[in-house]
C-alpha cells in the first residue's frame, strides 16, 4: 500500500490590511466619484442657463434702445450677448417674450417695492419723498428710463406691449399711489380728496421727467429731484422749516 504522506499545506498569503483598506477605499471612490460628479453636473448646467439667459436680456435691452422695438433683430441681440441665435428660442418664444421678461426683471419687482401699503405712523409726505428719491435713482437715471421712453415711443404701434406694460407696472403703480393718497387725507395731509381720483398726477413729473431727459437732456439739464420736490410742495404744502 502506498503511504499517504501528510497534505503539503499551501502558503498563506499575507493581507495588508492597510493595503486592503486603501484598495477599498480607491473603489469606493471610483463608485462614489461618478455621483459626486453628476450631482454637480446639472446645477453647473442650471448656473450656465441662467447666465446666457441674463446675457440675452441685457443684450436685449441694449439693443431695443438703440433701435427701438420695431428694428431690434434676434439675430442682432444673439450677437451681442454671444449666443448663437437659436439659442434665445430655448429662452423666448419671439421678441415680444424676451421685451416682456425685460419688463418683469428689471421694473416689476421695483414698482412693486414702491408701491407697497403705507407704514403706519409714517407721514404719507415722507412716503411721496421717498417714492420720489427711488424713482429718480432706480429709474430716471438708469436703463430703465430707456424702457419708459420706448414704451412711450412704441406703444401705439404695439398694442400688446402696451397693454402688458400697464397691466405688469402702471396698473401696479397707480393702485399703490391710490393707498398713499387715501392715508394722506385721512391723516389730514392732504386736503384736496380728489386727487384720489387723479392719481397720475402725483406721479406726472417723474413721467416728464424721464421724457425731458431723453430728449431735451443734452441741451437742457433737469434735476429731476428737485422739481419733484417743489410739485410735494404743491400736494401738500411748502415744508416747513423750524
């Protein structure tokens, strides 16, 4: 019979442990890493769209003040803001849309701050005063004058523009200037009740304002502010100084 010997056992391999650790660790970043980079992927991508799209409303109004509604070309406004022109359709249906968006961004949230209800306990002179120093900074002296002015312009000639404009920002406006009114009667500021009925005249010099700046500006300078100031004085008396 033949001798079975004792089974030759086979070398034990040594495991590094730290080595194992690492090599799990090496994997479980590979595993991890492509999530990590996904998640990032579509907020890069969101941040991106929201850049082009503020590029093509800039671009947008740069180009409708320069030549009006009526000639302003997508083709034009594309090339401003560095896009290619198919890239505005992804944003605007046409360039009514991208006027309109102009509108909503840069007035809308502006107009409505203004015309927000009156603070109790705070003079509606103060209100009209500081109604007065906002539109004069944030409007008559920037861009959106220019919106104004094209709007004055062009809005015959494109009903619908107009009637979004007064819809999104005058009808805003007026409505806010209506509370101001009534809380300056019925704290006694304002003595004449019917100018609750005549709001816009409250608000006329700015109108003139920004309309005198575009076309008389260069030739006759207006200090908007301070002839806004003289027509409060008008509303609600000379102020008086102690």
């Amino acid at each position: 019979m033949n001798k079975v010997g004792p089974k030759k056992r086979r070398p034990v391999r040594s495991v590094d442990i730290r080595s194992g650790d690492t090599a799990a660790t090496a994997k479980s970043a590979r595993a991890t890493a492509p999530r990590t980079e996904a998640s990032r992927s579509p907020s890069n991508r969101a941040a991106k769209a929201a850049e082009r799209r503020a590029a093509i409303i800039a671009a947008g109004l740069d180009e409708f003040v320069a030549r009006g509604f009526a000639a302003t070309r997508l083709d034009d406004v594309a090339r401003r803001a560095g896009v290619a022109k198919g890239t505005i359709y992804l944003y605007f249906t046409d360039k009514e849309a991208l006027f309109q968006e102009l509108v909503r961004s840069a007035l809308v949230p502006l107009i409505a701050r203004m015309a927000a209800p009156p603070v109790a306990g705070v003079s509606a002179r103060a209100m009209v005063e500081s109604f007065a120093e906002t539109f004069v900074r944030d409007i008559a002296e920037t861009k959106r004058g220019d919106i104004l002015r094209l709007i004055i312009a062009e809005g015959a000639r494109f009903p619908s523009l107009s009637e979004f404009y007064y819809r999104e920002v005058v009808s805003r406006g007026i409505a806010g200037m209506q509370q101001l009114i009534d809380y300056g009667i019925a704290r006694g500021e304002i003595r004449n009740p019917a100018l609750r009925d005549f709001p816009q005249l409250v608000v006329a010099p700015a109108m003139l304002a920004v309309i005198w700046q575009g076309l008389f500006g260069k030739h006759a300078p207006l200090d908007p502010l301070a002839m806004l100031r003289v027509h409060i004085d008008l509303i609600f008396g000379e102020r008086r100084t102690t």
